[in-house]
C-alpha cells in the first residue's frame, strides 16, 4: 500500500517503460512491506522512489526501489545486506573466486548474497562479519598459504582436502584392495 509523501520537481532522463515518453517524474512513496508468514508477518516501512510517466499515468519503482526493499528486509532480519557483503569483499580488493577460495564460501552463493537474489542465514552473516575483521581475514590468508605450502610439497598432487585430511589407507592403516562380485543375479 502506497502514500504519497513528497514529489520531487522536474524531469528525470528517462524513457516511460510503458509509452516511451520522455516525461517521467520522480515521486518518493512510502510503502508497508509484509515479511514473513503466518498470522502477523512483520510491517515494515520504507521510502521508495517511484518513476511516474506524465503522459500515461504509469508508475514503477525499478531496480532502486527493490534495492531498498531488499535492504529493509535486511535490516529487519539484523543481516548484512548485499552492498555490504559486497563491501567486505571489495575492501580486500578480491575478485569473487579469490574470496571464494579463501573464505571457502561457494562463488554461487557469493553472487546471490551480493545481488540480493538471497539472504544468507544467521550462521554465514556471523561468518561473513567474522570475515569482516582485519585479524581474522588475515589468519584465514595465513591458513590458506600454509595449506598451498602443504600440498605443492606433496608429489602425490593429492587435494587439499586430503592433504589436510589424509585417509586411513592413504596412512596404512588399513589396506586397500578392489573388490569385485563374483556373482551378481536378481531374484524376483
């Protein structure tokens, strides 16, 4: 539900979405948002630009208005939004792949929590806020170049996670031998 609040004077340099004029003002609605479900999902306010065509009548918000949505709800939930996500990563001027590969968070996922497809859940925004802290991103550097110095030393190539986690036969604790079937029949 939408009331208007303010009308900003003069023409943005724009194209109407609907007609394609060029006589589009910019309008600030303040809107009531319900999340969550059940019987009483949370209200929450926000301010939201909305583009409004003079010649037709038609009005849209855009990718801004989502964008302050999206971080309304972030606010509410008391989670990192996507720009700060996107910030922690950027500060350590990293590529997406890069961070990946040091905070061991998918690049997938990355990408969702950064343009706000998703919200990432309690547990990875206390991670992604952990990460935040200078001491703590540079012991994840430091456990990082002392797992490559790890496996580069090994002439078995064997990946990080067996470097780190070497299995019971790779030990001799247990030895490894193929195991056939001899026979194999279906009985119905």
């Amino acid at each position: 539900m939408w009331s208007k609040i303010e009308l900003d004077e003069g023409c943005i340099e724009d194209r109407c979405v609907a007609c394609g004029s060029t006589e589009i003002t910019r309008t600030t609605l303040e809107e009531t948002l319900e999340y969550g479900s059940g019987q009483s999902p949370a209200q929450i306010r926000v301010s939201i630009p909305v583009l409004r065509c003079a010649t037709c009548g038609a009005e849209y918000g855009g990718s801004e208005a989502e964008d302050i949505r999206h971080e309304a709800i972030c606010r509410h939930l008391g989670v990192l939004s996507p720009k700060e996500i996107l910030a922690i990563r950027s500060q350590r001027g990293l590529s997406r792949q890069k961070f990946a590969e040091l905070t061991r968070l998918g690049v997938a996922t990355l990408a969702r929590w950064e343009s706000g497809e998703i919200i990432q859940n309690p547990a990875m925004d206390a991670y992604l806020r952990l990460i935040a802290r200078p001491e703590i991103f540079q012991l994840l550097e430091s456990n990082a170049l002392s797992d490559n110095s790890r496996t580069r030393g090994s002439d078995s190539g064997a990946s990080l996670h067996e470097a780190r986690f070497p299995t019971l036969a790779s030990r001799g604790d247990i030895a490894t031998q193929s195991r056939r079937a001899s026979r194999f029949s279906l009985t119905g």
